[in-house]
C-alpha cells in the first residue's frame, strides 16, 4: 500500500466508548499520527466503570466513584504515553449505554468543531458489546448529519464527509470482522505497550493485543511485500475508498 502522508493539516477524531478501546484498538495509531504531527481529538464516552473494570471490583468495598477515580489516573497516564493532549471523558454510564439527544448535538458539534478527516471508532457489530454497537450508529449518524447545511447548530460549519474506520472488535471471528485496512504500528508500538501497562483493571487484555499486534503485522507483511512492517492494528472500513488511482 502507497504510504499516506500524514502532517500537521491532518485531523483525526477518535471516539472510544470504555476507558480503554482507543488503547487496545487503535493506540498504536494514534501515536503514530501524533508522531508525524497529525491533530489528534479523543473522545471517551464512558469510564467503562461497570462493564470493563471487572478487577477493580474484586475488592467488595469498592465504590463507583472509586473506579471512576481509578479509571481517570490510567486514562491520564496513558493518553500521555501515547502524546493525546487533547482528550474528553464524557462519563455517560456503560454497559448498557444509551445516547440522548443532547449527546447526538454534542457529537455533531464535536465533528464539526474538529472537522476530521478520519475517523476512528466501533465497528457496527460486536458480538458480545452492546455499547460497541451503539458507538458505531451513534458516531456514524452524526458524522452524516454533519455534512448536512440544512441541519443548523448554532456557531457550527457544516463538514465535509469524514472516512470512517472501525476498531478491530475483541472477538474478531465471532463478530464477523474481516481487515479490511491494516496500519503498520512498528514505530509506536512500545507506546502502545506502556499506554496498555497503564490499565490495571484490565491486565489479562496486554498479552492478548501485544499478540493481536503480532497477527496483523505479519498480514500487513503479507498484504503488501513491506518486511519492514512488524506490528500493526487492523480496521473496517465505512465506506469504500475513493481515489484517482488504485492504491
Ligand atoms: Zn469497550
């Protein structure tokens, strides 16, 4: 794959629904794009606290304001392992999600506000992740109506359509995800690693995605006849690409 060229005109949103999706799914990413410069905006839409922090409450005397304290400090520590200096938690309740019309105007507005020419966030299916589901349609609506002048929010500019890509989900095979473009990592890849070491309440998830890492590179080697491609993450796309030529 011809290598793309990502500067300081590059916009990149990422939205993650738990605390810790951008790390496990796109981390590697997201350091690279900050690496060369690229404006990188990420969006946390939950703490995760009830549905993927299942170590934290193992001590019975936990409390949710507690793991959300927890949740917070990993999220600080590995947003800067990864270079994300701009970044909001949104601290809607997980497991199960749901959206409300103000949040469907807060996406809107946070689209047009960055005017991304990514996207990263869920795929639509997940087999076991609900939220992830939601996620998707959720980010996917308002990155739609975004490019719409006839929907008007005050003091926005309306934008142009963003590519979308979707995460790689946890049980890949089981929710029908094929990669459909993999990105070469080798250069972040320890980042991504110490971003990961940052969230104890999900320690079991490093091996893992460090081996997850190891697949897709080795396919990324394969896809394209680059052995210098180590270590990679994979995506879906939302929509097909559209060039001048064959890429
Ligand atoms: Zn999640």
């Amino acid at each position: 794959m011809q290598e793309t060229i990502i500067d300081k005109d590059t916009r990149l949103l990422v939205v993650s629904a738990h605390a810790g999706d951008f790390i496990w799914r796109s981390g590697g990413t997201i350091a690279k794009y900050i690496k060369h410069g690229a404006q990188v905006s990420l969006v946390i839409l939950s703490y995760g606290a009830r549905g993927e922090s299942n170590d934290l409450w193992n001590d019975l005397n936990q409390t949710m304001e507690n793991v959300k304290k927890i949740r917070r400090q990993e999220i600080e520590e590995a947003t800067k392992q990864l270079g994300v200096t701009d970044y909001e938690i949104w601290d809607l309740q997980d497991y199960h999600m749901s959206v409300t019309d103000q949040d469907k105007e807060r996406m809107l507005r946070k689209i047009r506000e960055v005017q991304p020419h990514v996207i990263l966030t869920h795929g639509p299916k997940d087999a076991f992740n609900p939220d992830h589901e939601l996620v998707s349609n959720f980010v996917f609506e308002a990155s739609v109506l975004s490019t719409s002048n006839g929907v008007r929010l005050e003091d926005t500019k309306r934008s142009k359509q963003s590519s979308i890509f979707g995460f790689e989900p946890h049980q890949a095979e089981i929710s029908d995800f094929k990669p459909e473009v993999i990105i070469d990592i080798t250069e972040t890849y320890e980042q991504k690693v110490a971003a990961m070491n940052c969230f104890k309440a999900q320690k079991h998830l490093i091996d893992y995605y460090s081996a997850k890492a190891l697949i897709r590179g080795n396919q990324a080697r394969r896809c394209s006849g680059n052995n210098e491609y180590q270590y990679a993450e994979a995506f879906t796309r939302f929509f097909p690409y559209v060039g001048g030529t064959f890429n």
